[in-house]
C-alpha cells in the first residue's frame, strides 16, 4: 500500500471564511422576521405558555451561539435524620422531572 503524499491546498474557501449561502439565508429570515415582527408578536402570545417557551427556545438557537454542555455535581451534606434530601444536584433534577407539567 502506497503512503499518500499531501499536496498542498490551492484556492477554495479559507479557514473563518463564511460561507455565501449561509449568510445570505440568515440575511432573509432576519428580514422575514423584520417585516413580520407584529404578526409573530401576536401568534406568540396567542400560544399557550409552555408552546410559546417551545417556540422561543427554537428561534434562540438561530440568533444566539450554542454553549457546550458541562456537568456540574454538588454534594449537599444533610444530617442523619434528614434521609428524604437528595445528595446531588443530579438526584434532584431526576427526583423533579417527573413532577414536570405537560
């Protein structure tokens, strides 16, 4: 098997460079939504809250940059005779997402 030689890149897109397509599609749904913005206002308050929470979540993943995930672990010291407390802060998200409203 013959080991490949890299040539070097000439031409094409260089690193940090946007891309033209993308910002031309972000350029049109930010004038969409420009034009639009009275309308959107109004259906969104029409939504009930937990579709309007939906919806902003949705839109804020365009407008704004998407942070990594990082895991965060606290340890509550609790007395003896206090059993029913999480120890975690993972045990109590899992112990309150049932209790979440649909």
């Amino acid at each position: 098997m013959k080991k490949e030689v890299k040539r070097k890149k000439y031409g094409g897109r260089k690193k940090g460079t946007p891309n033209k397509d993308t910002k031309e599609l972000r350029e049109r749904i930010t004038e969409l939504i420009d034009n639009n913005f009275d309308s959107i206002q109004a259906d969104l308050e029409a939504l009930p809250p937990e579709k309007r929470l939906d919806f902003l979540v949705k839109l804020f993943e365009y407008a704004l940059p998407k942070l990594n995930r990082t895991e965060f672990e606290a340890i509550v010291e609790t007395s003896e005779s206090d059993n029913t407390q999480p120890k975690t802060l993972a045990d109590w998200y899992d112990a309150n997402r049932s209790n979440k409203v649909v």
